[in-house]
C-alpha cells in the first residue's frame, strides 16, 4: 500500500509541473464511467457483456503541444476475484495513471481521434500492488469550446499473472482557463506588444499597424458606419452592411458604387437608371441584327443562325466551331456535310450514304452483334468477332463436312453417286439450311491414274453431280458454286492404295455470302 501511494504522489508531481510549464495550453478534467474486462484476456468471451464489471474515473488533461497531451486517471471499481482466490468474492481495485495521448487532428475540430499508451500502479483488496502497461484508442466529440464526449478503450497488460484486463469508458471533459488563441504573449520585460496603441495586443489585433476599436477587432472605420475599412467598398462614406458599406442614396437596392443613376430609382437589368432610358439589352454594336447580350461575338458582324457570330456557308454553325467553314453541313457533324444525316461527318464515316453510328464510324450493325457492317462478312445475321461477323459453325458440323470429303463415293471411273452417299448429301443440305448466311463450294479431285486430261473432266463432273443434288433437295442454285480440279491438287501420296484414295474426294466448304 505503500508503494502504491508513493507512485500517486509521484504522478501529482508531474502533473504539476507539467501544468506549471505554460499557462497558454488547456487543462482539462475528466469524468468517465468505467466497464471493466478482465474476463476476456483470462480465458472468457469478449462479447460476453454481462461479465463486465463497473467503475468510474476522474482525472486531469494537460496539452503538452497541440497535438500531444498528458492523461492522469485515477480510477475505482469492483471486480470478481481471480479463479485461484476463496469463494471467488469480489473485490475493490484503485488504479493511477499516467498517459500520453497523440491527437490526430487539433482540438478546435469537430471530432479528435487519437491513440495512447503509459504506465499505471493498482492495488486491489486481495492482492498485491502491480504494475500495469495501458495502450489504446479513444475520440472526442466537441460540445462547446470547452467541452468534449469523451470514449477511450485501452488494453491493460499486468506485470503480474492474470492481472491483464481490458477497460472501456464513455464520459466528459471539460477544458479550463484560456487557451494560447484567447492570452496574448509578453515580450522578455513582461511588456504585451500593441504597436498601433489602441489597447488590443498586436497578436488579437486583425490590423495591428492601423488604431482601430475594439469592437472592429482593432480595425479603423474611416467613415463610422461600423465597417471595417478593409471590408468597406466605401470607406469614406457611411453605407449599410447589405450593400458592403455603401450607400444606396435613390432606394432601389443598387449600392452607388455601381448604380449610374445613383439619385433615380431604376433597375438592376438598366443598371440602376429608369427604364425610359435607353434599353441597353438592345444595344447591337456589330450591326448584324443580335443584341449584344444574345450575340456570342459582339464585336464581329455575323448571323442570327450562328447567334452573331460568322458563318460564311451559312450552315448555322459559327466559323470558330466549324471543321468545314466553307462546305455548308450541320451542328451535329460540326459544321460539315452528313450527306446520310447521322451526325458523322462524310470525311469521317465509313458508310456514308447509310446511317449508323459513331461509334462505328457512321456504319450501322444491321444484325446487333457489335460488329459494323463495314466489316461483318453477315451483316443480317448475328455472329462473332472470330468468324468476322457470321454465325459460328458448330463443331460436329465442321466434322460432318469433313467426314463428307471419302464419305461421298461414285462408281469407279464414273460420275454416278453410289447409294450410300445420299446420307451424307444430306446432312449437308441440313448444314446449309442451318446457315443461311453461307454460300458453299464444292471442288472435285481425282489421283493420278489415267490421264489428266480425263482426270479433269472426271472431277468436274463428280463436282457438278453433287451440286445437281444439292439443288434437287432445294438448296438455292445461287448459294452453290462448283470446279473440278483433277489431280493438281493432291492430300497424299499417289504412291500407294491409301494416299490415292485420299485423293480421290469432293470438297464442301462453307463461305460467308
């Protein structure tokens, strides 16, 4: 117990002299309630809330800068004894502090956070004097010049086992004495400087070198009026506030400074003067027929379409704005000609006798699927990027062509379709009846047995077959095109019975329209 009192009068007499130091920095006292948490740091719950015990505090504030302050809390309150204690009882603890607090913003602002940390003696009924090692956080709320909300939660770490807890408090401080803004400084003689001479210390003075009044803030007012000459548009004649320390001699709420007929009441459009005088909102000093007020070149003749400005292909857009000042066009294609009337510049636009968009660069996107027409291979059909615009061929059906290249047979020598090539003749005419956007083409190839003349002919006849069945089942005759290649155009080898009959195939290639 004795310890713990020679650490309190120790704290007192920091505080002290910490007070003692500057009289120009504010002092505080503070009052909080107190949650005490030592169940949490001992094995319990944080949110168990009913386990928080009760306490209060009451404590001193020294602002060491503007920013720094010293914190001196001496606190009570009733906790439950350590597991370890008979019957678990509860037991009165007294705590002393000292804390320093570094404030993030100065306290004239609205909200104060801050952190803080520092060291403090508790004694408690059962049990011995402990030291423990606060750090936390905390904000105040300004009330009033002087008085803060204050919320403040610290973890205490004990020195000694289990004395760890943690504390929370919600409470008041209230500032004292004046602040180093409200108490003018004295030179090294203890003189208050005032070089103007009219009472109010250099430092409170807003004009220090002019003597002023107290009630002006130390400002002169030349003309009475109780405006400060530095705020008076007016200072050598008495005015009213509303009109920035002029007078307003006619009443018709135009100050004289700026009314041009100050003794006749008039109106703000007539700069002050009576309306029989002449109408300046008419007044055109170009001569091109816009008032001056309308006209956006007052000073060069010009026409009404452009609002007075020139426009020497009378397109209504101002030479200034126009891209195409001598080729008559329109606003929305800054002045030059849009012959399809979509706001994109002939000289600009990639589709200019049909109407689209900027973004595409005056081409439309007949089908919408975010390729221009300019550039899609099907432009009435939605399709992708990567078949530049057209639909996308399935995989199965890329397959099926493939398989069609041996699949369709004809008796040796001959043009004539063997039974079994009908099937896949027409899975094609499926394909195609599933892509509507596609042409085909259909090439006949031979290997190199027998002559390549006959090869020839042999080739566009198979290919020409084909085509007339393609036809028959109602295929469009002109989404069909058909050539014969004979053996020019070869797969494999000729050498052997595989490559040969690799060669020998008919092509079926579907091609954009």
């Amino acid at each position: 117990m004795k310890k713990f009192f020679g650490f309190i009068c120790l704290l007192m007499l920091v505080g002290n002299q910490l007070a003692g130091q500057n009289p120009a920095y504010k002092t505080g006292i503070v009052f909080k309630k107190l949650f005490l948490d030592y169940q949490t740091t001992n094995g319990g719950k944080f949110t168990n809330f009913k386990d928080y015990r009760h306490g209060a505090e009451i404590g001193l504030q020294r602002m060491l800068t503007d920013k720094v302050a010293l914190h001196v809390p001496l606190r009570y309150g009733v906790v439950d004894s350590h597991l370890d204690s008979i019957n678990c009882i509860k037991k009165s603890i007294y705590s002393l502090d000292a804390q320093l607090q570094y404030q993030f913003t100065t306290n004239n602002r609205r909200i104060v956070p801050y952190v803080l940390a520092g060291v403090g003696g508790v004694i408690e009924d059962e049990g011995e004097f402990n030291l423990q090692i606060p750090a936390g956080l905390g904000f105040y709320i300004r009330l009033a010049p002087k008085a803060y909300i204050n919320w403040q939660s610290e973890f205490r770490y004990g020195l000694k086992e289990k004395r760890s807890n943690l504390q929370h408090g919600i409470g008041f401080i209230y500032l004292l004495g004046k602040s180093a803004d409200e108490t003018p400084k004295a030179d090294t003689m203890g003189n208050i400087k005032d070089t103007d001479m009219d009472g109010i210390a250099d430092e409170l003075d807003l004009c220090p070198n002019a003597f002023g009044s107290k009630d002006l803030n130390g400002c002169p007012d030349r003309d009475g009026d109780k405006i400060p000459d530095y705020l008076d548009k007016c200072p050598e004649t008495k005015g009213l506030s509303e009109m920035g320390g002029c007078p307003d001699s006619d009443g018709d709420g135009i100050s004289d400074n700026e009314d041009e007929c100050p003794k006749e009441a008039g109106t703000a459009d007539n700069k002050g003067c009576p309306k029989q005088m002449e109408d300046i909102s008419k007044k055109d000093s170009d001569g091109d027929g816009v008032a001056d007020k309308d006209d956006k070149c007052p000073n060069l003749k010009g026409t009404v379409s452009a609002m007075g400005c020139p426009d020497r292909d009378g397109d209504g857009v101002e030479d200034s704005a126009d891209k195409c000042p001598d080729s008559k066009g329109s606003l929305g294609s800054m002045g030059c000609p849009d012959r399809d009337s979509d706001g994109v510049a002939d000289f600009e636009d990639k589709c200019p006798d049909k109407p689209g968009l900027r973004i595409y660069y005056g081409c439309p996107d007949t089908d919408g699927d975010g390729i221009d027409d300019s550039r899609d291979k099907c432009p009435d059909t939605a399709g992708s990027v990567a078949s530049d615009g057209c639909p996308e061929i399935r995989k199965e059906d890329r397959k099926t062509l493939e398989i069609a290249m041996q699949a369709v047979q004809f008796q040796t020598g001959s043009a004539v379709l063997k039974q079994e090539s009908n099937v896949v003749l027409n899975q094609i005419v499926d394909i195609l009846e599933r892509y509507p956007s596609f042409n085909m083409t259909i090439s006949g190839h031979t290997d190199n047995t027998g002559s390549a003349p006959a090869n020839q002919t042999l080739s566009e006849r198979r290919a020409k077959t084909c085509y007339d069945y393609l036809v028959a089942r109602g295929i469009a005759p002109d989404r069909l095109s058909h050539a014969g290649y004979g053996e020019s155009r070869p797969i494999s080898t000729n050498e052997t019975e595989k490559g040969r009959s690799l060669n020998r195939r008919v092509e079926f290639n579907l091609v954009p329209r």
